[in-house]
C-alpha cells in the first residue's frame, strides 16, 4: 500500500493501526472537554471554577510528566499505552454514570478531571515517544507527527461540534457514554500492532534519578531542545486564554448556548487543521523554527481579534486564528524537538515537552480569577496575547544565534 508523499507515514502498518483507532478516540475526547467545560459553568457559574477544572486536569503532568517520561525510556511502550487506554475508558464511564444517577457536582467534575489529568501525565509522553518504533523509515517521523496533529485537530473541529449538539439533544451522559465507547478500537489496534524492536532502551543500570538527570541535562544544554521548551510553556501558560474562557464568552458575553460553545471550539479546531496540513507537508525541518515563530504571533493576533470581538462571527474568526497559530507553535515544537533528540532519551524529553504544555494550570487558576474579579475576559485575553509574543521573539533569538546544539 503506497500512501502519496503527504501521507508517506501510514505506509507503515503499525502507524495505520494507530491513525485509524486514535481518530474516533480523539472525536470523543473533545466531546468529553467540551461537556466538563459547559456543565462545570452551568453547576458553578464561575469563571474561577472553568480554570480549576484546567488546573485539576492538567496538574498531575506539570508535576508527574518529566518523571513518567522515564517509564518509556524502560519498559514497553506499547503495553503501558494499552493499560491507561483501559483506565482512561473507565474515567469516561465514571463520568456517565454519575451524570446520569445525577449525583454529579463541581466536586465530581474536579476529581475525574484530575483522574484523567494523572493517567495523561504517563499516556502522553509515552505516546509521543513511540511513534519512532510505529514507523519503518525514520524520515517520516516529521509526517508522522504532522499527521497527529491533523488527526487531533481534526477530532477537536468535529467532538465539540458534535457535543455541542449533543448537550442540547441527548444531554451530558450521552455525550460521556460515547466517549467510553470509542476507546475499545484503541485498545483493539494496540493489541493488532508488531512494533519493530526499539533503537535505544535505557537499561537497569544507573539509579531513575541519575537517569532522569541525564535527560534534564540535555534539554537544558541543547538549544533546539530547550528553546522550544521555554516557548510551549509560556504559551500553554496564557495562549490558551480563548479556550478557556471560552463558556464565559459563549454565554455572557454573545449570549449563547452549549451549541455555541461547540461553534467555538470547532473554530478553533478548523484553525488548527489548517496548520496541522501545513506542517505535515513541509519537505524538512529547515524552516520549522519560523513556522513556530509565526504560529506564537498568530496566537497573539487571534487573541486581540477576540478581545475586541464585537459580535460572534468576529470572534469565531479570531478562535481559528488562534487555532492556527497553536499547532504551527507546539506541533512544530514538537517536531523540532523529536528530530533532533537522542533516542535512549526520547521519552524523558517529552515528559519535559508535556510538563510545558502543563504549564496550563497556573495560566488557568491566573486568567480565571483575572478574568472574574479584575479585567473582565476581554482584556484578560489581550493581556495574554502580550507574553504569548515576548515568548515568540526570545525563541526567534535563540534559535537564529545557536540552532541547533550548545
């Protein structure tokens, strides 16, 4: 089977396994998001509790990720994928039982989101680390983490229109009892996989921490490493501004329902897809570092426009701006990242990739009391876009002085 050269990876059987089960799993995640976002709004009526459920889902891997990293580095990838895989179709479950039973609380939505925020901070780095053993020929790799990020974004266009249309129709426990239900092909296409043997394992010898501290060390003294490091921290921090407040500018702000938070999801989404296909069409990674340079500003744009949105199409623009703007940054910092990484090292590189994009919690605890007792959330939202682009111009700085080595 010979896929054209923007698809080159899925030649490969087991990254075809995976593309196809990750592609429904993800369209139910983002339904799952977008139904915690809304009915955490509609229980509270608080900005401040939309950035603790971010904070509750996202600070297990600020904390955890740079240590679960390790985990990949020694023991099978594909077996630990399989198990937090299952785990992650319980969470779901958990959360459509309750909602049903209706005995579902803010209290409930904290603790499942943290749940799913500890099973991610093993899953992801994990996950992105093995796709260098999904693939036969290690020059699709850039294409393969191209077309992750065209699938996720692909998901993050359709799973919030669809649960915005859902919320309204069925309710919030069908939306979390589909998303239970889309984890078993996962499962089935990991088990299908024969993944080719790994190039590099870090043995028993050396204590977990001494290895961890290798990793560290080399993030920290290699420039194409740690620069984009720097720059997906800061912008997981505040360039997420638009998602999270997101319920608060869909209802108070243009008067909306869950239909409308949906619409502007999916345009951020739309966004995003655009710049997913961009990427996994670049012939190399030359140019990468100002695509990434690009995708901050265009964040930082996408933010003002939505700050200064006086009506719901304006603002849905400025959302896939931003959409835009994210891939071509953290995507493309992901790609960066993976090309120029040794491979005993792998996976404790990204678990320092996602402890950055982790960083959302504190962004989300500061823009969510920001946003509710100071600025409002349109000023809130271009007072980020300001730090997002401070962040783009020191990562242009770095990496046009030393790009790729200290």
């Amino acid at each position: 089977m010979n896929f054209p050269s923007s698809l080159r990876a899925l030649n490969s059987r087991n990254y075809r396994l995976f593309f196809s089960g990750q592609s429904l799993s993800l369209v139910g995640n983002w339904m799952t998001i977008t139904t915690t976002a809304w009915l955490g709004y509609e229980l509270s009526d608080s900005a401040f509790v939309l950035g603790l459920l971010g904070f509750a889902s996202q600070i297990p891997s600020l904390v955890l990720a740079p240590f679960t990293g390790l985990l990949g580095d020694r023991f099978d990838r594909r077996g630990l994928l399989t198990g937090l895989t299952v785990l992650a179709m319980l969470q779901s479950l958990t959360l459509a039982v309750i909602t049903h039973t209706g005995v579902v609380t803010v209290g409930w939505l904290l603790a499942l989101a943290a749940v799913q925020g500890l099973i991610n901070s093993v899953e992801f780095p994990t996950r992105q680390s093995f796709v260098i053993e999904m693939i036969d020929d290690r020059k699709d790799l850039p294409n393969a983490i191209g077309l992750n990020s065209s699938m996720f974004n692909l998901a993050r266009l359709l799973g919030p229109s669809l649960a915005g249309l859902a919320l309204v129709k069925l309710g919030a426990t069908a939306c979390y009892a589909i998303d239970t239900v889309t984890y078993l092909p996962v499962i089935g296409c990991f088990l299908a996989m024969r993944p080719r043997p790994r190039a590099a394992r870090v043995g028993a010898a050396g204590s977990p921490l001494a290895q961890l501290r290798a990793g560290w060390s080399y993030a920290v003294r290699t420039p194409s490493v740690r620069a984009p490091l720097i720059l997906v921290s800061t912008t997981a921090m505040f360039g997420f501004a638009g998602n999270m407040l997101a319920p608060v500018f869909a209802r108070d702000v243009f008067h909306g329902d869950a239909g409308t938070l949906g619409w502007m999801f999916a345009s951020v989404g739309a966004g995003a897809l655009v710049a997913a296909v961009v990427l996994s069409n670049l012939p190399s990674v030359a140019k990468l570092a100002r695509w990434i340079t690009r995708g901050a500003v265009l964040i930082a744009v996408g933010l003002i426009a939505l700050g200064l949105s006086p009506n719901l199409p304006c603002a849905l623009a400025a959302m896939g701006v931003t959409g835009l703007g994210t891939v071509f940054a953290m995507a493309g910092s992901n790609t960066l990242i993976q090309s120029f990484v040794e491979d005993d090292k792998r996976g404790r590189i990204m678990g320092l990739f996602v402890m950055a994009i982790s960083m959302g919690p504190i962004g989300s605890a500061i823009i969510g009391y920001t946003a509710e007792h100071a600025a409002g959330p349109r000023w809130t939202v271009i007072g980020c876009s300001l730090l997002v682009v401070a962040a783009a111009l020191r990562f242009r700085h770095v990496m046009k002085t030393r790009p790729t080595v200290a």
